[in-house]
C-alpha cells in the first residue's frame, strides 16, 4: 500500500490527479481510512501494533501528498512566468497626441489680438442670404461684383419661397448682422469660413477670414491705419510695414487695399523686411448706403471695416508656399511644420 502510493503520487502530474489520489488513499472513504476504521474490530495485542504502523502510513502518505501539491504549484508558478514574461526593457510606443489645425492656431491668436484691442466676436452663418452677403453691402443683383466673386448658389427647389441662398463669399454679411444686433458704437470682429468657386496655389473653395468693424462718432482711415499696424507687429512680433493702396469695394468709401512688406529669400518668404508686397486684406471706410441698411444712421456714425485673408496670414507666418496644403489633411506635412506630433 505504502509503495503504491508513493510512487503513484511521485507520478502525478497535475493538482487534480493529486487530489484524487489523496482521496482514495486518506479521505473518508479512502483505502487507509478504511483500515483504520478496522482497528476496532481487532484484538488490543494487534491493535499496539497495527495502530501506530497506520498512522505512521497516513503521516507519510499526507506529507508526501503536501510535498508533491508545494511541487507541482512551484511548477505551475514558473510555467506562468516563463508564458507571462515581459520585457521591461523594451522601448514604450510613443502615443501620437492630436493637434490644433495652424488654421485654427492663427484664427484664435489673430482674435486674442483684437481682443486685446477692444474688438468683440461676432459670428454668422455660412450659407446666407444673397441680401445679406450682397445687397445690404451695397451690391445689388447686376453688380458686377456677384459674377467676380465665383459665388456659390444654393439649389432651390421649384416652389421654394425662401429668398435664395449662397455661400457666404466673405465675412463681410457679418457687418451687417452686428450692427442690426447690437447698433452703434460697435467694435467687433467676426473670424470665419467663405467660399468661392477657385482652386490654384493660393485659393481653395473654402477659406477663412477675419472682418473686422469699428463704428462710433469719429473714427477715421487714421484708426485703421493704426488698429492694423498695431495687429501686425504682435502677430509677427516684428514691425510690419503696411502699404495702402487705393482699391475699389461697393461697401466702403473710400476702400484699399492693404500690402505688409516682405522678401523671398532663398525660396522662404520673411516679413517685416525686404522690398516685396504682399496683399493681405481690403478694407475701408464702411459706405453709408451699407449702415443705411443695417440701420444706423450715417448722418451720425462712421467707421472702418477690414477683411483678411487668415490662411494667407499663416502662410505668411509659418513660410508656407501652397494654401492647398493646409486642407490636404496629410500627417507628414502636418508634422513636418510642426502642426502634429
Ligand atoms: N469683403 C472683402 C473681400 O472679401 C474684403 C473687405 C472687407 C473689404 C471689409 C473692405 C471692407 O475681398
């Protein structure tokens, strides 16, 4: 019986087979339990020497049962190691971290800007009304203004009263949606996307700009002058010349158009120094007929307005020479200006 189990409990090779043999041979039923029970029936001479001979065999067989579980759970312990093994020394996966667009970069830092200046944001819709992206700005429907500026129509459905829709072609609507909200004296600026029909190196169907409106009692071309001087310096954090240029919009009189002096060297456009031009914005005095039709009266208030190019101001600044680039989406590029990790 002793052989039997010793060497049987040497060859198991799992925890349950283990088990098993400890029941059969000491559990309650278990063949040395079994004997044992028997003890009573025998004589107290066979009883003094059977007895410790027996408990001698359940001493052994549950010490060599215990020796081999400590055994075979050791075993099972290194196998889970040797599978789970990991190395810490490997170098971690870097976690690539998303980013905000450089549009969206220079969009929030030209408005802290102006901002900083007094000028509050003021925001409209995309698709607007032709009145408001033309007619209130004193382009009415034969002007030739509509057919340069490649506009976007919205489709209308047969029996659609709506007045018909565009895609705004530039901020300017957003004029007129301030000073009907809010009248005069009004100080805002009104970042945003406009669309037209145009597609090369420097245009894409959709763009941003920012308008900027200042109406009160006596303002001037000299305010603009300076307002836009002042912007330029903190945005390049260089003095920025301007050039003002004579130009001609239907919502401003009198309009220009405004350069900030640059250079191309070596392929790189630098601003801020340099004999080079580079148009960045129109603006003007805002045309009576256009407060007119927001309602405030232009026998007593007068003000500048301006729209700028804000994809063409972050080319400007990060030396970027295809506008396309910046709504390809492409990581590599992205990373490579160091607009993504
Ligand atoms: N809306 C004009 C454009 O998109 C820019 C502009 C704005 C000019 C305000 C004058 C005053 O070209």
């Amino acid at each position: 019986l002793r052989d039997k189990y010793l060497a049987a409990i040497a060859d198991a090779s799992d925890e349950a087979s283990l088990e098993n043999l400890r029941v059969q041979a000491v559990g309650k039923k278990g063949e040395i339990s079994l004997k044992m029970r028997e003890l009573g029936k025998m004589t107290p001479e066979e009883r003094q020497t059977a007895g410790p001979k027996l408990n001698a065999l359940k001493d052994e067989i549950n010490s060599a049962l215990s020796a081999k579980k400590e055994a075979l759970g050791d075993a099972a312990l290194n196998e889970r190691l040797r599978a789970e093994w990991l190395d810490v020394t490997l170098p971690g996966r870097p976690k690539r971290v998303g980013s905000i667009h450089p549009v969206s970069q220079v969009m929030e830092e030209v408005t802290a800007i102006f901002a900083d200046m007094g000028f509050a944001v003021a925001e409209g819709p995309q698709v607007e009304t032709d009145w408001y992206n033309f007619d209130a700005l004193n382009i009415p429907g034969h002007h030739p203004a509509r057919a340069e500026m490649d506009t976007f129509y919205m489709h209308r459905a047969e029996g659609d009263n709506r007045p018909p829709h565009v895609l705004r072609t530039h901020t300017s609507p957003v004029q007129i949606r301030s000073m009907q909200d809010q009248g005069a004296p009004i100080r805002v600026i009104a970042p945003g996307r406009v669309y037209r029909a145009d597609y090369d190196q420097t245009h894409t169907p959709m763009f941003h700009q920012i308008e900027g409106l200042a109406i009160d009692r006596d303002i001037s071309m000299a305010n603009l002058k300076w307002v836009l001087e002042e912007f330029f310096t903190a945005y390049f954090g260089t003095k920025v010349k301007t050039r003002f240029r004579a130009s001609h919009f239907p919502f401003t009189e009198p309009s220009a158009e405004v350069d900030i002096q640059c250079s191309w060297e070596g392929g790189t456009l630098k601003v801020g120094e340099g004999d080079g031009w580079l148009e960045v914005l129109g603006s003007g005095m805002v045309h009576p007929k256009v407060l007119e039709a927001a309602k405030v009266d232009p026998a007593e208030w007068q003000g500048f307005a301006f729209g700028m190019g804000i994809d063409r101001i972050a080319m400007l600044k990060y030396g970027i020479p295809d506008l396309r680039a910046f709504f390809d989406s492409d990581l590599r590029w992205l990373r490579h200006y160091g607009f993504a990790a």
